[in-house]
C-alpha cells in the first residue's frame, strides 16, 4: 500500500515528454513483437491453413 505520506513533485515539460516517448516506443515494440509472433505462426503452419474449410 502507497505511504500517505510521500510527496510527489510534478513532472517537468521535459520530463513528461520523455515519459511520453518512452511509452510510445514501448508500444511499438510490443506491437512489432505480437506482429512478429503472428507472422512465424502463420509461416509454421504453412500456406495450406489459409484454405483449409472451417
């Protein structure tokens, strides 16, 4: 549990757009990653899954 007692100070400018980046590039590499994972599993299982019947 967060002590009550803490004081945070706000972030600068500098300090929130460098937060923001970081997240942002975060996000991109997760999403490089998921895109990453799909594409292998679709190349493993091989061209024939894309006309299988459902």
């Amino acid at each position: 549990m967060p002590d009550p007692d803490i004081q945070y100070r706000p972030l600068t400018p500098a300090e929130e757009a460098r937060r923001r980046k970081r997240s942002v590039a975060i996000a991109l590499a997760l999403g490089a990653w998921v895109l990453l994972f799909f594409v292998l599993t679709i190349v493993k299982l091989g061209p024939q899954i894309l006309s299988r019947p459902l």
